[in-house]
C-alpha cells in the first residue's frame, strides 16, 4: 500500500493545479494535493458516473418533458428522448406565463444584487484583512454570527417596511435586503488574507496614498479572481431565492421562481409548458456552468476550507 | 510587482501636498490630520454599509417580529396593531397544526439531512481519488445546486406523479403497486426529502472535498504504516480531519430544514401548496408563517411561527451543545 501511494504523492504536484482563483501559495497547493492519495479505479469510475447521471437526469428529463407534448408526458412508459416541440413550448412558456417578463426581472435582480454584494464584500474583507481597527475582530464575530439568522425570521416586519415604503410588488423590495452578505464578506476576507501581501499595503501608505485609493489601485487588481467567483455564486443564489421574492411580489411583477410557482397553480396543467418554464429559468445559470464551472466548483472549495 | 503598483500611484497622482510658499505648514497639518482620520476612520467606513444594511433589513426586523407577535395585526390593516400579550402564543401552543407543522419540519429535516450528508460524504472520497475527468464530476455535482428550488420542485413533481410518473413507473416494471406521491404521508415527506438532497449533496461533497485535500498527507502516511486499511484510514483519519466542516455543513442544513418551504409549497400545486397538502400531511413551518400571515391574514400569528421557528433552532443548537459536552466529559 505505501509503495502505491507514495509515487501518486510525489508526481501529485507536477500537473498544473485546476484551482487558479483560489490563490493559494504553492507550499499550500502541495499540501492540498497530497491528501490525494489514490488513483481512482473502476469502481469509483462507476460510482462517480452513477452520481453524475443522478446529477444530471432531472435536468436532462425537463428538457425531454419540454420538447414533447402534454399527452405524451402523461403516458407510460414515461418519454426518454426528445421530441420535436422544444422550441415552440419555449415561446409559449416566454409569451404565455410571464416568463419574459420573470427572466428579465431575475436578470436586473441577481445582477444588482452580485455587483453589490462583491463591492461591499471586497470593501469590508480588505478591511477585516488587512487594516487595523478597534473592535476589528468582535465584528467579524458580529459578520458570522448574522450566518446564523435565518431570513425567514424577519419576513413579516420587512413586509410591513415594504408597505410602508410603496415598494410592494416592486423589484426594490427584493433588492434591497440582500445587497450585501455576510459569507460575501468572510469570503474575501479569506481570500485576500493570503493573496494580498502586507508589504503591498505598505508601500501604498508609504507613497501617500490614501485607503480608497488603495483600495482601488492595489486591492481590487489581486482580488479580480475572487471577485469574479463571488459575482457568480450570489447571482446564482439571487437568481434561484425563492421565499421572500414570494411573499412581496406578485404575477404580474415576478422573478423566475415566482412566475414558475404560477405555471404549476393552473386548473388545467400543461406538463410540457411547466417544464418549458423550469428550463428556461435555468438554462442561464446553465449556462454559466458550463462556461465557468471550473471557476464556480474553486470559488466554492476555496470558501470552504475554513468555512 | 510592488515596485510597478506603486510607481503606477505615484503617476496617477503625486500622493504628497507639493510645497507651496506661506502656506505650508497648514496645508501639511491638514494633510496630517487627513491621514490620520484615514487611518482612523476608513475601515469603519469599509464595513459600515455591511452592517448598515444588515442593521436596516434583518436585525431590525428579527427584533421587530417578536414585537409583533404579541399584537394582533390584520394584513389589510398593517397599521392597526391591538396589544394581546401572549394570546397568540397561547393559541399557538394549543394549535394541533402547529405541533404537526413543527413534527413535519424535524422528520423532513432528519430524512433530507442525514442521507444528504452521508452521500455528500462518499461522494467527496470518490472525488478526491486522482482521476481523469474530475473536473467534470465537480461540475456536474453541481449542477443541482444552479437549478432553482421551483424549477426542481415541478420536475420532481413529475417524476412522482401518481398516475404515469417515471418512480411509479419503475416500481410498477418490478411489480411494486403504486404509491400515492402526494396524498400519503410518508411518501409525501420523502419525496419532498428527495428535491433536497438531489439539490444539495453535491455542494456539501464539495465542501468536504476542499476539507479532504487540506488533510496533511503524513497522517495517511502514518496510519498505513500501522497498518490500517483503507476503510480504517476513512474512519480514523479521514473523517477527523474534516471535522469542523462537517459541523459546518450540520449547521447550515439544520438551518435550512427548519426553514424549509419552496418544496412542499410546490410539491403541493397551488391551491393545496401552502397547507401542505389535504390533511398537512406534509405542512411544515415555512408554510405554517406563510398560511397564517399571507392567507390567513393574521400577520401577528405569522410572527408567532417565525419567533416558534427561531426557538426551534436555539434549541436543537443548545440540544447539540449539550450532547458533545456530555459525550467529551464520558470518553
């Protein structure tokens, strides 16, 4: 057994490492990779392809759902190829159930929400990460404590606030509450922790320069990547939030998952047009998976390790 | 590097007052009493819009909620709040839908959570072999987590569906009679269990596969020169070693069960959705706040729930707490 193992270890840090934007020193990519002992056989080949199917069927099966048509999803054995009505029960689903409407919506939402997320989480992990202040770690306590809280707990004064401001039924409402996020913050506090030398900061002072300059023209540049992973993860969690954009808005203003509430609440349900529906809301977020998985799955790994 | 950032500065901008003639020693002062206000100030300013917006839209608000539980308040009349003391709680206590909500929510959780994490937990072993493609099983262990609560909702919907749903279907190919998705209890709830662990087992895998690779390899080193096999080196150096992780992911799916709600509400279709099916069979307390304030319009009651539920959580942490200090205190 040691000597199976003790070549997979010493070649393991040879190949290029697949995490980029975590950032991590080399000394800590060798540690990492070394947990990563064994080469896989066939049976965790055939395991790991079982899992992938699992992943991927229900996915696979909305579209197969989509492309045919109400009366040949209501029939045994259920359809397991496509059929020919992908694209007009697309239309339909985009004309008929708002979901135009909900995907533009969800796109103003979720991006509103990530950019504004990533610049205040970039602004108070440069902090938590690298300026000294009083009270600096009793309110990173406070930052990871508010994890805690479970939004639920507060949707009924926040109804109530909505009210009270005119923003009920109106995108604002949505917005509003989530613009900044508390793993947002830990997340880049972690990340420039390591990635943004002290001396860098110093150097900065040295030549006067003030801390929103160096926050623009020092920090900004190296937290690029991690910024770009945070945009995605809180636009996938903006895009796909459900409770609260239920409660305050309505069909004639939704966001995805709230106009796809709508498409299954019909007296007549058309299974082809709700699975149209549930593709299209989730062909974006697709999307960027396939462009960008490799930088999501980092993003995610990377915030984990200390989580 | 350094060296290239900070001539970029001082290119941008000449970073010192430059000298001008009388006025000198008052512009450095200010310059003086600028930057130490910088110093001073700038990271409060850095993390002040965190807490200002979390201040405003969920501290406020959770304080504000068990304020509200103790009045009665219309959701027509959100104004018009009458002072009742604990006469909602009482109620609530004496609800027979709020124990079957707060029974619904701890099975559902248990169901979702402990198979979700024990998959999770095989499945970050397999992902942590080398191997080919293993970008390719991260990605798609993912993919659950891009599909919103409501798109896989409706999916599973279908697949459960009594009458030519693919489960029943399959069942029915091996001679299994089939089984009532929605209307029967227990069903119901795994089904429901089901769009949750379908959703999150491959985000946790991944969390527990960053915790896996951060393990020291001498460890494993060390315990295969003792002889243990690989099983034995899962249990006792593997698991160990992610173990604040786990307790993460614990966490963060207990907080999650507690609060479950776009499941049921959709696996219920519409006008069964929100009492969470005929008989509540599967209502949990999500539904439970949103029944009460939103169809019942009793905002005050809604509150009672959401304070109910945020009970619950201390509860089960304190619960937890208890259990590993009993269990640190006999081993």
């Amino acid at each position: 057994m040691t000597t199976q193992s003790l070549p997979a270890r010493t070649d393991a840090p040879a190949r290029t490492p697949a995490v980029k934007a975590g950032g991590r020193g080399g000394r800590r990519l060798l540690r990492q990779r070394a947990g990563r002992q064994h080469h896989a056989g066939p049976l965790a080949y055939v395991l790991l392809a079982i899992m992938a199917i699992l992943s991927i069927f229900p996915l696979y099966w909305t579209m197969v759902a989509a492309s045919t048509d109400n009366t040949r999803v209501s029939q045994t054995p259920p359809p397991f190829l496509p059929g020919p009505n992908l694209f007009s029960n697309l239309a339909r689903a985009w004309d008929e159930a708002a979901m135009g409407k909900a995907m533009i919506n969800s796109l103003i939402v979720a991006g509103v929400i990530a950019l504004s997320t990533v610049l205040f989480a970039t602004l108070a992990g440069f902090a938590f990460a690298k300026l000294r202040f009083k009270g600096r770690n009793a309110l990173l306590m406070l930052v990871i404590g508010t994890m805690m809280v479970p939004p639920q707990l507060a949707v009924v004064p926040l109804f109530m606030m909505m009210a009270d401001l005119g923003w009920s039924q109106q995108l604002p409402a949505v917005i509003f509450p989530t613009l900044v996020s508390a793993v947002g913050v830990f997340f880049m506090r972690q990340y420039l922790t390591e990635a943004l030398p002290d001396e860098l900061v110093e150097a900065g002072r040295v030549d006067g320069a003030h801390s929103l300059r160096i926050f623009w023209s020092i920090v900004l540049p190296i937290a690029r990547p991690a910024m770009a992973v945070l945009f995605m993860i809180t636009f996938v969690h903006a895009w796909n939030d459900f409770f609260w954009p239920f409660v305050v808005l309505d069909m004639t203003n939704p966001t995805v998952p709230v106009a796809l509430t709508q498409l299954s609440a019909g007296y007549v349900r058309d299974q082809s047009l709700i699975m149209a529906g549930a593709l299209l809301g989730t062909l974006p977020l697709l999307a960027m998976f396939v462009v960008f998985g490799r930088q999501i799955v980092s993003g995610i790994m990377a915030g984990a390790v200390k989580g | 590097m350094a060296t290239s950032t900070t001539k970029a500065l001082t290119g941008d901008e000449p970073p010192r007052p430059t000298p001008r003639t009388g006025g000198e020693s008052t512009a450095r002062r200010r310059g003086a009493l600028w930057h130490r206000l910088d110093i001073k100030g700038a990271p409060y300013a850095f993390v002040a819009p965190f807490f200002i917006v979390f201040a405003a839209f969920s501290f406020y608000p959770l304080i504000y909620t068990s304020w509200i539980s103790l009045h009665d308040v219309e959701l027509a009349t959100l104004d018009v709040m009458e002072w009742v003391a604990f006469d909602n709680y009482v109620e609530l206590w004496g609800d027979s839908r709020f124990w079957n909500a707060l029974q619904n929510t701890i099975t559902i959780g248990v169901i979702s959570t402990v198979p979700q994490l024990m998959m999770a937990l095989g499945m970050a072993h397999l992902l942590n072999y080398r191997m080919r493609a293993s970008l390719f099983f991260r990605v798609a262990s993912l993919v659950p987590y891009a599909t919103s609560v409501a798109a896989a909702a409706l999916v599973f919907t279908m697949i459960f569906e009594r009458d030519f749903g693919m489960i029943n279907w399959a069942l029915g190919s091996v001679g299994i009679d089939p089984v009532d998705w929605e209307a029967d209890k227990w069903p119901a709830q795994v089904a429901i269990s089901t769009i949750v662990i379908w959703r999150w087992t491959g985000y946790n895998a991944l969390l527990y596969l960053a915790a896996m690779q951060a393990i020291p390899a001498d460890r494993y080193e060390a315990a295969s020169l003792d002889g243990a096999s690989r099983w034995q080196q899962f249990i006792h150096v593997t698991v160990p070693g992610i173990r604040s992780t786990i307790v993460f992911t614990i966490v963060l799916s207990t907080i999650g069960a507690t609060q479950l709600f776009g499941e049921p509400l959709i696996f219920g279709q519409g006008p069964n959705g929100v009492t969470g099916g005929a008989d509540n069979q599967y209502q949990t307390l999500g539904l439970l706040l949103y029944e009460e304030g939103w169809k019942n319009y009793q905002m005050g009651r809604s509150a009672t729930v959401a304070w109910a539920m945020f009970m619950l959580l201390v509860l089960v942490f304190v619960v937890q707490r208890v259990v590993k200090r009993l269990r640190s205190r006999t081993s």
